[in-house]
C-alpha cells in the first residue's frame, strides 16, 4: 500500500538525521581535563630525577659511614694499627688501608685511591675530587648532578686529640 510504504521512508528520514557526536562544549571539557591531568604529571615526572639524585647521595653516605665504621673496627683489632705507629694501617679484604685518627684516610693522593676510603667503597656513580682531598679528608661528587659542586659527600676526620672522630655531611643543593 502506499501509505505503508510513505510512512516506512518517513521513518527512514528520521533515523538518517539523528546523528551521535560529541559537542564543541564536550571537546573543550574533554581538553580541559587532560590539559590539568598533563599539568599534573609533567610536575610530579620533572621532581623524580632530583629525588633520585638525592636518594643516591644519602645512600652514598650511609655506605660511606658503615664502611668507615667497619674499618675502624678492623683497626682496632690489627696491632699495625696501633695509633703509636708511623703509619698505621690494617690489612682489610688484601688491601693495605692506612688510617687517620682510628679511621681510614681520605684520600692519599694515588690516582687509584689506594692504601685510602676509595679502595674499600663501590663509588658506583660518585667520583673522588683529588684536588679537594687529602689524608684526613674526601670529596666525592655524583657524577651527572646538574652542580656537582653542590652535590657531592665529604669525608672529614677531625684531629683534635681530645675529640678525634668522623664527620660525613652532604650537599645535596645542586642535586
């Protein structure tokens, strides 16, 4: 019948036009989200170098501090350690280590750190600064700090007879 058949292609016409699509309003709301979203992450992506850096630098120290530690126990049970030596050193993991004050010497001025600190620690990705050190001292920096002047460990033995001991600070202002 014709009638049927105008009321099929009416019905026809109104599903074509009905169309399903995001607004222009929806897009801008969509873009606003993920702008803030970005915003957000980019800020928390840009820190996480930095805390890493400054993480390597404090477990730098706490390995610095134990092996220091570790040494100056071994001194105290080696007679060639005997403060009342010239030289007092210890034979630790067949390395000659030499000591300051009942702790092992900073640095000794050898290119391989030997006979000092260096030679019992993993520096890992911290470098010995020679023209910073000396027998009762050393400074290390992390290598790709963005200031390596003021991201770096220092290894102090302090000599006063009375109050002779172990000081290991960081700079962490450069990390």
């Amino acid at each position: 019948s014709p009638r049927l058949h105008t009321i099929r292609s009416c019905a026809m016409k109104k599903i074509s036009h009905t169309q399903s699509a995001f607004t222009l309003v929806e897009m801008v709301v969509v873009i606003l989200i993920l702008s803030a979203l970005a915003v957000t992450a980019y800020a928390r992506i840009a820190q996480i170098d930095t805390q890493a850096r400054l993480a390597s630098l404090q477990s730098f120290k706490a390995n610095v501090l134990s092996t220091a530690t570790m040494a100056k126990g071994m001194c105290m049970t080696d007679p060639l350690c005997d403060s009342n030596q010239n030289t007092p050193s210890a034979n630790i993991n067949g390395n000659t280590i030499y000591f300051s004050h009942g702790y092992p010497v900073g640095w000794l001025g050898n290119e391989d750190g030997a006979g000092s600190l260096y030679q019992l620690l993993d520096t890992g990705k911290f470098s010995v600064q020679p023209e910073l050190s000396d027998t009762n001292r050393a400074t290390y920096t992390l290598q790709g700090a963005r200031d390596s002047n003021h991201c770096k460990l220092e290894y102090t033995i302090t000599t006063g007879a009375a109050n002779a001991g172990l000081s290991v600070t960081i700079d962490s202002a450069g990390c």
